[in-house]
C-alpha cells in the first residue's frame, strides 16, 4: 500500500482526475493548497505598491493505492498534470502501514 | 436676476394668452375663487374687468411660484438621498474593499456611525453653527434645535425650497466629510477615539469652515458679501481640502499601520471597492449639480461638468499607470474617477465641459503622483490615500476653479462681470488661494489641538496585539465574512 501525494497546477485537475477514473482508481482526497517551489510569484500593484505573490494557489491529491497500481496512477498523474513549465507541482510517494474503513473495520487493502 | 427673467417672461406670456381667454380660463384654473366669468368681456377699461384680471394675475403668479418650487424641491430631495448614498453604502463599500479583510465591518461601522452622529448633532446646533447667523468665522444658534427651520424657504440660501430641505441637503454633506478622513486612520484608530475625535472636529473644523465659505457673512463667501470671495460650488475646501489635510494630519499623528510598509497589506476585495467608486459616480450628481439648489440650467450643466472631468481623470489616471506599470488596474481607474470628482466639484457650476475635462485630466495626473510617488517619498502611511486623493485633488480642483471659472456658466459675481482667470479676472486666481490656504490651515491646527485632546481622553490608536487580531474583532465583537457559518 502506498500513498500518493500529488501537488497540481489547478488548471490541470480535471484531466488529472479524468484519466485517473479511466485508470480505475475512484478514491481521492483534493485540498486547495498554496505553496511554491522553484516557481517565483508575480507581482501585483495597488496603487504604486508593490506585491510579490510567492504562495501561488495548487492542488493536493491524495490517495492510497494497493502497490500493482501506484506506478500506473503515477504515469498518469506525469502525463496529464504536466504543462513543461515551471510550477507543475511534485509527486510524493510513501509507504502506509494500515487503512481501517470506519463503516466495517475492515483492514489493509480491502479497506482501500 | 435669471430666474426672475424667466417667471417675469412666463408670466407675461400666461397673461397674453389669459386675457383673450379669461371667460374659458378661469373655471377650468380654480373654480372656487375665481370671480365667475365675465360674459361683458368685450367692454374694456371697466374697473371689475381690471380688478378680475389683477385677481388672476395674482393666481397665477402664485402658482409660478408653486410650480417652480415643486419643480426645485423635488430635485433637491433627490439629490439629498443621493448625497447620503455617497457616504453609504458608496464611500463605505470603496473603502471597505481597500482595507484588509479583518478592518472591513470596523471601516463601514465609521462611515455609517457618522451618518447617525452627525445628524443628531446637526438637528441640536450643526446647522446652526453652518448657517444661522452672520457672523464672518462661524454662525450662531439661532436655528439651534432646528428652530424656525420648516416649509418656509430661506431666501439668503435658497429662495424657492422649503429651508427644511436646504438643511438635510447640506446635512449630507456634513457627514460625508468626516467620514472621508477615516481613510487615514483605517485599519488601526480606536472606534471611542475615533468617535470623540470626528465629534470635535465636526463642531471646531466643519462648521465653521462651511460658514465662512458658504453661510452668509462668511469672510470666504463668494455672493454674500466675503472679504475674499473664494469659488467654492460644491466642497472643493469646505469637504475635500479640510478632510483631506485633517486625514494627512491624523496619519502622521497615528504614526504607521504595524508592520507598514514590509508587510504587504493588499486590498481584500477591489470588487466592493469598485461598486462603491461606482455608487460615489452616481451619487456625486447629487453633490454637485444639487448645489445649484435648484433644477435649474446651472444644476444641469454642474452635471455635465462633474461628469466629464470623473470620466476624463479615470482616463489619465489609467494611463500614467500603462506607461508605469504596463497594465492599466480596477483599482487606479477608480481612484482616478475619485480623484476627477473631488476635483471638478468646486469648479462644477463655474466651469462649461472643456474646462471640466482638462481639470479632471490634470487632477487623475496630480493625485496618481501623489498616491504613488509623494506618499513613498515622506513615508506616511494615509491608509486608503484620503490625503492623496481629498487633500490633493481638492487643493487643484480649488485652483483650477480660479483660472476656468466663466460669467458665462455662472455670473456669481454681478451679469457681465468676469469671475475667472479665462475671463481676464486672474485676481480670483489669488482668492482661490487664500481660501485653500485658509482651509489648510484651519484644518492643520484645529486637527492637531482636537487629536491631542482625543488621545488625552480615550486614546486614538489600539494595541499592537488588537491591531493583528483586527478592528473588527476587538472594535466590534464581529466579524465580516464568517465562512463557517
């Protein structure tokens, strides 16, 4: 089981999410986010002061696959979210040690 | 002398059409006074004849009269209620947008505050102290409890409208004033203080201020009898230079907004901001062709004036800001249409559409370099640029007013005699300037002395720790925008 963490371009989520249901995978978690990485913000001005924006709006998405999947549903997160520019975001994975669905405390992966 | 000229020639028309027709005219006017007509109307020079026709020339200078001042009065009703408009929900909504999102209700809580304390005040002595008496510094309170202020009219202000509309009309000015200095103060004043200081300042600054420029006797009124006739049609320095300096006095006084100007303190929603600049457009035309106190010819072209130099300073302001910046804002088209209308409003029943444009033009220049430039330069935080925009826009209006100001437009001073600089009269130029001098000053110090007295009482700024949480919270116990709700 792993988790996928993957930091978006608002602008590409609906391919994103789009090719990930084509994929099979239905489950997500999405949180609006700001941040930055390399990508410098841009500058606004108010009445001849200026702003620099550096936290710039992104997208998370989270979700835990069982590990047959991961590389597929990472391929398709590359191939969607990417525009080439600076400030498509990242992708970080991790190894999870246990899922527990609520309803019926199911365990491990039949809880995914 | 023009408003005669025309009830004398509406009068002389009615009765030329009422003589031949007297026998069908006079029942259908007023049946019940009317002496029944006259069948023998053929037999002239009889006295009952003259005596019917006297009778009806009565009448109907009676109803000229009732006419015009229905016709007046209406006008000048609207243009109160679109004066109050200004302050609320305009002036309210084109500052509330600017500060941050935690000073937003604290903000709009100030410009709606003084829509009620001053009018309360203005109905004890306010009017009074503006427009009773003769004094040459300030009135008296001979109308102190509006005493003597009803239906009948006040012919020294305004001959032809209840003098009870005269003084709600000038109430609404009253309290846009105040309100316009608490750009200056956003974001860190404290609401007792604040409320103790524009009480003070409405009493010592405005009231006298608005006597000497526009109450009779007044030594900077320009048609009763001042020693230095200053133009001032609609506020230049009575509303924008006054509140405008006092602004620029309070900021330097308050000192800096925490963490001004390292941390960046954005406009939390231009789109507010922007209804309410919209909103201040609209309502101006009260403001401005209401001052003509009258649905006159002269209200009309005050109108046309005010809105031509609005939309020509959004342009140059636009513009300065392209060549700056390379993008033309929301927010400088707006302050430009601010600043154009602060500026054209003491010129605005002196001045044809030309003048209007140039001076609005000029005053999108001047108040752009103000905001951007000067305030950087000398490093005073005026919050929401009242000072930049009030205080300089104001200042240029009152000058230019002086040079374009035309007997044509309006013979303020006598038919046929010069009343600016584009009439040969450049004397009035120097007029101009000792009414904005005057009004500098007396805004200088009257805010000084009445800011020390605040701060010795109640204290005007807040805590550093209240001033992070928000004026909204620790003012008012409420917040703008509760998204959990």
């Amino acid at each position: 089981m792993m988790k996928i963490e993957a930091i978006i371009q608002p602008s590409r989520f609906e391919s994103v999410k789009d090719a990930l249901r084509e994929i099979g995978i239905e489950g997500m978690t999405v949180t609006e986010v700001r941040g930055h990485g390399r990508q410098k913000g841009h500058t606004e001005v108010y009445r001849g002061r200026e702003y620099t924006v550096d936290l710039l709006p992104k997208l998370k998405l989270e979700m835990v696959l069982p590990d047959p999947l991961v590389q597929r549903a990472v391929d398709t997160i590359l191939k969607t979210a990417k525009t080439g520019k600076i400030g498509d975001g990242k992708i970080f994975l991790s190894r999870v040690e246990e899922a527990i669905r609520i309803r019926n405390e199911e365990r491990g992966e039949n809880a995914l | 002398m023009k408003r005669l000229g025309w009830t004398c020639c509406f009068l002389m028309t009615m009765v030329l059409a009422a003589v031949p027709l007297l026998a069908q005219e006079a029942p259908s006017s007023s049946p019940t006074s009317s002496p029944a007509a006259t069948p023998g109307a053929t037999s002239a020079a009889s006295p009952e004849i003259s005596k019917a026709v006297s009778e009806q020339l009565k009448q109907l200078d009676q109803r000229v009269t009732a006419a015009q001042s229905a016709g007046d009065n209406a006008w000048m009703l609207v243009s109160a209620a679109l004066v109050l408009m200004m302050t609320g929900p305009g002036l309210a909504l084109f500052y509330g947008g600017l500060v941050r999102r935690k000073n937003t209700l604290a903000i709009m809580m100030q410009s709606f505050l003084l829509m009620a304390l001053i009018s309360v005040l203005w109905a004890l002595v306010g009017y009074s102290l503006c427009f009773g008496g003769n004094g040459p510094v300030i009135g008296g309170f001979e109308h102190a409890f509006l005493r003597g202020v009803g239906a009948d009219p006040n012919p020294d202000y305004a001959g032809t409208i209840p003098q009870a509309t005269f003084m709600v009309y000038q109430l609404m000015f009253a309290i846009i004033t105040p309100a316009l200095i608490t750009g200056a103060t956003a974001e860190r004043m404290k609401f007792s203080g604040t409320v103790l200081f524009l009480t003070l300042w409405f009493l010592v600054v405005y009231a006298p201020l608005a006597h000497m420029v526009w109450g009779k006797g007044g030594f900077l009124n320009a048609s009763l009898g001042g020693k230095f006739p200053t133009l001032d049609f609609a506020g230049g320095t009575v509303v924008h230079i006054s509140s405008g300096v006092s602004a620029l006095v309070c900021a330097l006084y308050l000192g800096k907004r925490t963490g001004y100007p390292k941390q960046p303190m954005p406009p939390h929603s231009l789109v507010l901001s922007f209804i309410g600049a919209c909103l201040l457009w609209v309502g101006w035309f009260g403001f401005n062709a209401g001052s003509a106190l009258a649905a006159s010819a002269l209200a009309t072209s005050a109108f046309v004036a005010t809105h031509f130099a609005t939309a020509a300073a959004a342009m140059s302001w636009s513009i300065a800001e392209w060549i700056k910046n390379g993008r033309p804002s929301a927010l400088g088209a707006i302050s430009g249409a601010v600043a154009g209308l602060v500026a054209i409003t003491p010129a605005a029943g002196f001045v044809g559409p030309m003048p209007a444009l140039a001076i609005g033009f000029i005053a999108g220049l001047v108040c752009y370099y103000m905001v951007t430039k000067v305030k950087s330069i000398f490093g005073y935080d005026d919050a929401l640029d009242a000072f930049g925009v009030h205080g300089a826009g104001g200042t240029i209006g009152a000058l230019l007013t002086g040079v374009f100001a035309q007997q044509v437009i309006n013979p303020i001073f006598g038919a046929g005699k010069a009343v600016g600089g584009m009439d040969g009269h450049w004397g009035q130029l120097g007029n101009q300037l000792v009414g904005v001098l005057i009004a500098w000053g007396f805004a200088l110090v009257g805010t000084i002395v009445l800011l020390k007295t605040t701060d010795m009482i109640t204290g005007v700024r807040v805590s550093e720790t209240e001033e992070i949480e928000g004026l909204d919270i620790t003012q008012h116990g409420e917040e703008a925008y509760n998204l959990e709700s």
